[in-house]
C-alpha cells in the first residue's frame, strides 16, 4: 500500500485518494478517484492500485463494481507488444515506463509530477 524512497511516499488510502507526502505529512500531489464512481462507496475496504496492458492506471476494491480509472499513459493503447510498469524513482516521482518487448529500451509515458522544477 506504500512505496517510499527518501522522504517521499506514495500511498493508496481507503479514502479512494492517490497521495505523495512529503516526510509522512505534507501532500506532495493528491488525486481523488471520480465521484460517479464511488458515490456510494463510503471508504474502500481493499483497494489495490494496477497498471493495465494497453497503459491504463487503475483502483480495484471488492466495493467497487467495476475498477476506477485514473490516468491514461501518454502511449494508451498503442499497437505493438508493449510492456508497462509503474515505479517510484530516486527523485522521489512515480512514473510508468513502457517497453516494446525485446527492444531492450523504456520510456517514460506517465508521471505523477510531470514538471518537478
């Protein structure tokens, strides 16, 4: 439920938030999950963050009846064997990288934070 590195951690909270803190209290970034989606959800029991084939970030949780999206990698759906993976990197910033497979090279296609400056 937390990756950490440094001072920085990033957390799925029963809430139906995304948050980075900084030192375990000061919000970095936070981002809700859509209110159509979880109107009647009062707080997630288990919520498990995931990253889609085609590029999709998403919030699964037995009270949810279907998953949440909540972001897109800027190469969404494109063709091609594409593989993903979501991390949280030594300059405290979550990113998600994709790799066409076999080509030894990832890019970045999505950040928490795209502007750090």
């Amino acid at each position: 439920m937390v990756l950490q590195s440094g001072m920085y951690s990033f957390r799925l909270i029963k809430n139906e938030n995304l948050t980075m803190l900084w030192n375990d209290s000061i919000v970095y970034w936070n981002q809700g999950l859509n209110s159509s989606v979880t109107n009647n959800t009062p707080n997630l029991t288990s919520p498990t963050l995931g990253v889609q084939p085609i590029g999709i970030l998403t919030i699964s949780d037995p009270k949810l009846a279907t998953v949440a999206i909540v972001s897109h990698s800027n190469d969404y759906a494109e063709a091609g064997d594409i593989l993903r993976f979501f991390k949280l990197e030594g300059d405290e910033n979550v990113r998600i990288y994709s790799s066409t497979k076999g080509s030894g090279s990832t890019i970045e296609s999505w950040a928490v934070v795209t502007d750090q400056c």
